[in-house]
C-alpha cells in the first residue's frame, strides 16, 4: 500500500489568518508551521491546543510572525515539546522577530502571553539546516526525510520536501518564481509529480506588474513626497521584506547621490543587519558574485541610519526624510506612534508595502483610505510615584513576609520530623523588611544578631537547615597529576549560540540600547492610556511589495510541477475557490480545499511494498555504472522470509530471454559535439539533427507536455540502410547503458 499521509489544517484555511497545518505520513506527525497574528488571539490557538502533545516534530518555513509567532507560546503552554527544524536566517531572523514583538508590546500593556526566557527556550530545540541538506529522521520517523529548498519571499525561506518510500510530500507557501536583489525564485518548479503538493491560494486573485516597473512606482511616490518638504512612513516586517525595500533605496540613493535622510528603526535594528551581512550564501547569485570579485558587501548601508529607539529619531533635525519602522500592522510599536505623529500633516506619506493583517489598524486604512477621523489608543509605561508606589512596595513586602513565614514553618515541621534538638542552633533567617531598612542591620563593630539576605535563596527539603551547595572534589589523578577531560574545556556550539543570543545585539557582544533598558529596568512601573482622535489627511498607498508569486505565475507553476494531489490553504475564500476550480480543470482531478479541523486523506493511490532481496540473488547479479547509481537487470521470483517479509529470490528455472533496454537522457546538443569529435558532418535542421548527408536524428514525445500524465519520449534515427547509418546508430547507442 501506499505511504498514508492526512493533512489536517488548524489555521489559516479560507482566509488570511497565520498558517499552521497537522501533517501526518504513516502516523509520524508534523506541525508545519506555527504562525501567529500581530494581536497574539489566542482564540486562534485552540485547534493546535488540542493536538499539541501529539507533535512529532516541526517545520518552519519563514522567520515572520504569520509562520512562526506562536512558537513560544505554544511551547509555554500548550506543551508542545517537538524538535523543531528551519534553515539558519528563520532562526536567526525569527529569534529577532519574536523579540521586536515582545518588547513593542511589553511597553504598552502587560503582556504576559510569553517572556524572553520563553523566546529563547522555544528557539533552543532548533534544528538548523542548509538548502537541499536530507535529514533522516529516527525512532518514530525511521524511513522518512525532510530537506528545505529555496522558496523566495523572506531571506531562508523554504519550500519543505518530505520523502517517505520514494513518495514526496511538498508544501510550498508563500513562495516567489521571481529573482529579485537579495532573493533568488524559488526551485519548486524543478519538483515533478510529487504524490502531494500542499501551497496557498493567497495571490491567486492578483496579477503584478514587472519589477521594474513596481520599483519605479515605488521611488516616485517617495521622492514626490520628499521634494515637497513631507515624510514618508514604510510602516515594514522586522527582518523579512524590509531587505528587499533597504536594497532599492540604498542602490538608487548611490546611483543618484540623493541627501534625505533614511532611517530604520526597529528594536533590533542593529542586530538584524549584522546578521544578514553574514548570510550571504543564502542570498542572490549577483550578490554572492559581487562580494566574491569585490569583496562589496550590499549591506554595508552607506545611506541608511539605524536607529533602536524613537528618541534618536526625534533629535534628528526637521526635515523631508524616510523612515521604516517595525510593526506593519500599525498595532503598537513604533510605527503605531510615528503615524499618529504624522497623519495629520497632508504633506506626509504613508506607504504600505504588504496587506494588513485582518482587524487591524494598517487594514482598515487600506479599505478606507483618508481623509477620515480615525480613533487611536496611546498607550506609555512610566514609573510608578508618591502613593502608587509605596502601596507597590507594602504588596511586596506582605508577598515576602508571606514567603518567609511558609518557609520558617517549613522548616519547623522539618526539625521535627527529623527530632532535632534545639542546640543545633538557629536557622539562617531571611529577613525581607530588613532589605529595605539598612539601619536595622547592625555595623560591622556593633554588637547583637546581624540577619543574612540571600536573595532567591530556597532552603532544600532534605535539609536540617540552609546551607550553601557543596560538590566534593571527586577528581580521578594518574602517574601524572589530576586527569583532566578536554571536552570540559570545549565550547559547544549551542551553548555559543544562546550566549550569543542573550548578549544579542551587534558584533561588538552589545544589546541594542533600548532593548536593554527595557530588559534590565525592574522599576516598578505601569501602562497608562489615553484615546485620541486622529484626522488622517496624509496620502496613503498601497504598492505589492510583499514578493509572493502573482496568480498567472501560480497556475503555471502549479501546471508544470503537475502533482498527483494537491492540497490548498491560506487565502480569501474567493482565491480558494478560483483557484481550487482552475486546477481541476488544468492542472489534476484530486484537488483538496479542506476546512479548519477536517483531516482529509491525500494518501498516494499507487500500490508500493517493501521487499527484501535475498543474499543468494543479489550474489549473481552484474552491476553497471550510470552516473552516482548502480544499474542491474534482475529476473526473480516473489517468496516470503522467515518474519513473513516479501523478499525476492533466484528464478528456479533458467529466466526468459528479454530484450535489450538502453537507459539514459540524451541531449541532442552534446550529441552533435560527438559526432563531430568523431569527424561527423553535423548541424541542426528543424528541430532535428542531420548527421552526415543521409541521416537524421530527432526527439518525439516531451514528458513534460501532458498535465497528469508521464508523456513520453523517443529518439527516433531515419535515413537509408547505408554504413554511415549502421555507424552512427553504433555512436547513438554508445551514449547509452545496455541492458
């Protein structure tokens, strides 16, 4: 039978909600993707809560919130404990993301859905891997292998190839067929007839113009408003397709030696762009090239200023200038507070590069655009003063008095259970009054009882009374001294990485300013608000930055990879539906639309068993050489061993005659270099190659050209039975391994 495989989606069928999907093939189950929204709904979280301890392993396939946001929550609190595989920059770049969304939140409410201790333990289980690498996976996934290819859209993007008994599984979301400054297209084309093809609607209803002509449109609106004394907002993702956007203004302020001001601002703005210089491998050959002539890095920004905290941005002199600011949304952050700034001053641009996000801010601008009234929350953490914070230091002291008495109790019951006798002296006694009242303590040269803080000290269970850790030197000593065991002294690498990672930040081991302070600052403090009401009477636009493929290139694509089955997800209802009747007509009959929840079965309708080839056969069989493979004829008779397995064994009677199999692809242009080597007149005619005077070769059939079929391909050899025929059907069969 074939290999089963049930996809079952838990988000982000039928509209534009983040993609997380339950894949499952011969019971092994994969979560492929984890997204989450700018307003972190939990409500979306539900139908992954249920199935999350079953979680065999995960895939990430971009470093945005849409894929992979809810990855730390659900590791939180919903006990999902799988490894987890991406390639290096969605780890890198995601790890980023995730903290630019904690901290714009953490200074504007109480969030407390995850922390960054949270952030970093979900990125931990990791598995980094390079384009194209095959990873085996073991135990419950014994057979199976996954590797990440190119996709396009966001730096390390990846299109998922899952491999089970020669059947692959392929899911390929928010890919791009297009090259652009810092991407290559994506490779999903050069996959044939996988048994299952898993990609989104989300584009299908959209048509794009050429890149040239949307850069052009792009740097026109900006300049125009620029000239005319207005800023211009790109309210952008964290570390995705502001790349692309920081490519195009940095090459045509070089080109045109422009003098306004850019400026992106995000949390980790810094640590972002020094992470992707070192990613070059995984960006565009032209880029790969140029650093490699040159040694020119392309984000070695010379015209762009990076800025970690708004207070920078407001002590740069007035002036038309660019900024790109996280939080595309227009939710929080800083891009919520530059637009109200901003929007009230008709000279001013907003600029979208990508949709909103459903219910949000940035999404009802693009419906509706100005001039309106639009109302506005503004949220400030300040420190808390006068009564606030005195009632904050009585609840915390009570909270510790409350602390010590259970422990002191604690310790009573201890005693007594353990019949101590009360010379053993007292316990050491954490005061917590006395930590904020020095003149309780006595004087290095006073006399009486001076009291011991230990912070966060917990007595153990076992113990009489606290005492500090003690580890006996249990060293092991030879003719030569102390034996010392070298890997005590290695570093590994992911303890390198989570170092790296805490310090974050810059190459220089240095946290991004803001983000420290706002990671470090333990004052007491709260979130106040107020509501506003905006007059929205800048210029607002909308341009399709977002580097997906457009409808036309999708149905092509999807044509050409012709997959058995196919599975669509993510989009509009309309964009499902559309696309979902286009390629039942064009491209295969088992095309599947499933619902929130409804597992459907896209299991392979082609028979496969495993069979074993006995050691008495495989002792007499010839092996012949075709490129990295071996290649045999083999005759043999189907029989059982003796675990009831299918296994192949020797013919009992001498095996029948076959006739002669040629194996191999010829290409006609390699052909004719031969032919000629061998001093054959040679040259292309329609289509076809004369070889000599008399003889014609020629290709019929193209595999390609039926959509849900094989097609076939023969080389077809004519002209007159004459020695220079025999001797070039000789050449032709050469280039190929006989049978």
């Amino acid at each position: 039978m074939g290999t089963s495989v049930q996809v079952t989606p838990l988000c982000g069928v039928y509209n534009e909600n983040p993609l997380c999907y339950l894949l499952s093939i011969d019971g092994f189950n994969f979560l492929v993707d984890c997204g989450w929204n700018d307003l972190f709904d939990t409500s979306l979280l539900q139908p992954l809560s249920r199935i999350s301890s079953t979680i065999d392993a995960v895939l990430l396939s971009h470093p945005d919130i849409l894929h992979l946001g809810a990855l730390p929550y659900a590791m939180k609190h919903l006990a999902l404990s799988a490894p987890v595989y991406s390639t290096e920059p969605v780890y890198r770049l995601g790890l980023l993301t995730m903290y630019d969304h904690y901290l714009s939140r953490k200074q504007v409410s109480d969030f407390d859905l995850f922390t960054l201790d949270d952030i970093d333990s979900a990125f931990q289980n990791v598995t980094r891997l390079t384009y194209s690498q095959n990873h085996h996976l073991s135990g419950k996934g014994e057979g199976i292998i996954i590797a990440p290819h190119v996709a396009g859209h966001l730096l390390g993007g990846t299109v998922w190839k899952i491999t089970k008994d020669g059947e692959d599984v392929i899911y390929a979301v928010d890919f791009n067929h297009r090259k652009e400054r810092h991407l290559n297209g994506t490779v999903l084309e050069s996959f044939a007839r996988p048994a299952v093809l898993i990609t989104d609607a989300y584009n299908a209803l959209n048509n794009q113009p050429s890149r040239r002509q949307r850069d052009q449109e792009l740097l026109d609106a900006i300049l125009k408003t620029l000239r005319a004394d207005g800023n211009v907002l790109l309210p952008v993702d964290t570390a995705g397709r502001v790349l692309e956007l920081l490519l195009i203004l940095e090459q045509h302020w070089a080109q045109h030696h422009l003098n306004y001001p850019i400026f992106f601002l995000t949390y980790v703005s810094s640590s972002t762009i020094d992470y992707v210089k070192s990613f070059l491998e995984w960006m565009s050959d032209s880029i790969a090239k140029s650093f490699e002539h040159t040694r020119d890095n392309a984000f070695l920004l010379k015209h762009v200023t990076l800025l970690i905290n708004k207070s920078e941005l407001e002590k740069v002199p007035d002036g038309p200038k660019i900024v790109l600011v996280s939080m595309a949304s227009l939710e929080v952050g800083f891009s919520h507070d530059i637009f109200v700034e901003w929007a009230s001053d008709a000279k001013n641009l907003v600029l979208f590069t990508e949709r909103g996000q459903f219910a949000t801010l940035a999404r009802m601008l693009q419906a509706d655009p100005p001039p309106k009234a639009v109302k506005v929350t503004m949220c400030k953490r300040v420190p808390l003063v006068g009564e606030e914070l005195r009632a904050y230091e009585e609840e915390q002291n009570r909270i510790k008095k409350e602390a010590l008495k259970a422990s002191q109790s604690k310790e009573e019951d201890l005693k007594a259970s353990h019949g101590s006798d009360a010379n053993l002296g007292d316990p050491m006694v954490i005061d917590a009054i006395n930590a904020h009242s020095s003149s309780d303590v006595t004087g290095p040269h006073g006399s009486g009882q001076r009291d011991i803080l230990i912070d966060g000290f917990v007595p153990l269970s076992t113990s009489v009374a606290p005492m500090f850790p003690f580890f006996e030197n249990s060293a092991e000593w030879d003719d030569f001294g102390e034996v010392i065991n070298p890997d005590d002294y290695v570093i590994k690498e992911e303890d390198m990485d989570q170092t790296f990672m805490h310090v974050s930040g810059d190459l220089d081991g240095k946290l991004d300013e803001s983000a420290a302070n706002l990671i470090l600052d333990s004052k007491p403090s709260k979130v106040i608000s107020n509501e506003l009401t905006v007059q929205v009477k800048c210029s607002l636009i909308y341009m399709d930055f977002e580097g997906r493929s457009d409808g036309r290139s999708i149905k092509s694509i999807l044509a050409h990879v012709a997959p058995l089955k196919l599975v669509l997800v993510h989009g509009s209802a309309e964009a499902t539906e559309h696309l979902k009747q286009h390629c039942l007509k064009h491209v295969c009959p088992h095309v599947y639309a499933p619902q929130i929840g409804e597992t459907i079965d896209v299991t392979s309708d082609l028979c496969a068993y495993k069979v074993q080839l006995s050691e008495k056969l495989m002792s007499n069989v010839l092996f012949k050489k075709l490129g990295d493979y071996e290649i045999a004829w083999l005759d043999a008779q189907v029989g059982k061993t003796d675990n009831d397995m299918l296994s192949l064994l020797p013919l009992s009677t001498p095996p029948p005659p076959h006739k002669s199999v040629l194996v191999g692809d010829l290409k006609l242009a390699d052909f004719k270099q031969f032919l000629a080597s061998k001093g054959v007149q040679v040259e292309f005619a329609g289509g076809a190659l004369r070889c000599g005077e008399y003889v014609t070769l020629r290709k019929v059939g193209d595999a390609g050209q039926k959509v849900g079929g094989t097609g076939t391909q023969q080389v077809v050899l004519e002209g007159p039975l004459t020695e220079e025929y025999y001797k070039i059907r000789d050449y032709l069969y050469s280039q190929f391994y006989l049978l």
